[in-house]
C-alpha cells in the first residue's frame, strides 16, 4: 500500500492538489465525467448528422432512378399499347374480310339454287 499512496501522492502533486487519495479520484472522476458526457453527445450528433446525410443522398439517388426508369417504363406501355391496337384492327380486317367472302358464298349459292334451270341452259353444248 506504500507504494500506492507514493503514486497518488504523484498524481496530487502533478494536479496541484495535496488532498487524500480518494478524494483526488472523486474530483478527477467529477472533472472526467463532463468530458465524457461532452464527447459522447458529439459522437451521437456526428453519427446522426452522418446517417441523415446519407439518407438523403440515398433518398435523391432513388428518386432519380425513379425518374430515369419511369421514361421507358411509360413508352414501353404507349408502345405495347400501340401494338396490341394493330393487332386488334388486324383481327377485324381479317373478320371482315371472312365475313365478305362467306356471305359472297352465300349469294353465289342463292342465285345457283334460284337460277338452276337458266344456268343448266348456259352450260349446255
């Protein structure tokens, strides 16, 4: 223990105070606490300044590429749309064009049912 109390006694003498021990720890531990305290606070500030900069880096770079990709995705959609109208007025066309021959059959087969006997004339030698 003697040479505990010598390295205390050290310590006193380079704080400038001639109190025990104990009590020189206590003030130490007192003055240390508030430094502590201090840098703490200023690490947590730091770090949230940090993680809020970042975030709002980050939350830019998104809607940037929210900008960037929604440009082809909305000509992408114009132009499925377009073809899915070409095509669907191909499919009518066709329709139509059925729908004329089918009753251009039928018109054929009235008159050759209507007419037997003018066209059994016609195709005599």
């Amino acid at each position: 223990m003697t040479s505990n109390a010598g390295a205390f006694g050290a310590v006193n003498g380079a704080l400038g105070e001639s109190q025990p021990p104990d009590s020189t720890m206590s003030s130490a531990l007192n003055r240390t606490i508030p430094v502590m305290d201090a840098i703490k606070n200023e690490f947590v500030t730091a770090s949230i300044t940090a993680a809020a900069s970042t975030l709002g880096a980050t939350t830019t770079t998104v809607c940037s590429q929210r900008t960037y990709v929604s440009i082809p995705s909305d000509s992408l959609t114009t132009g499925v749309g377009s073809l899915v109208d070409a095509k669907m007025n191909e499919a009518a066309a066709k329709l139509a064009t059925l729908q004329v021959q089918q009753q251009l059959g039928v018109q054929a087969l009235r008159i050759s049912h209507s007419n037997t006997q003018l066209i059994l004339k016609l195709l005599e030698p």
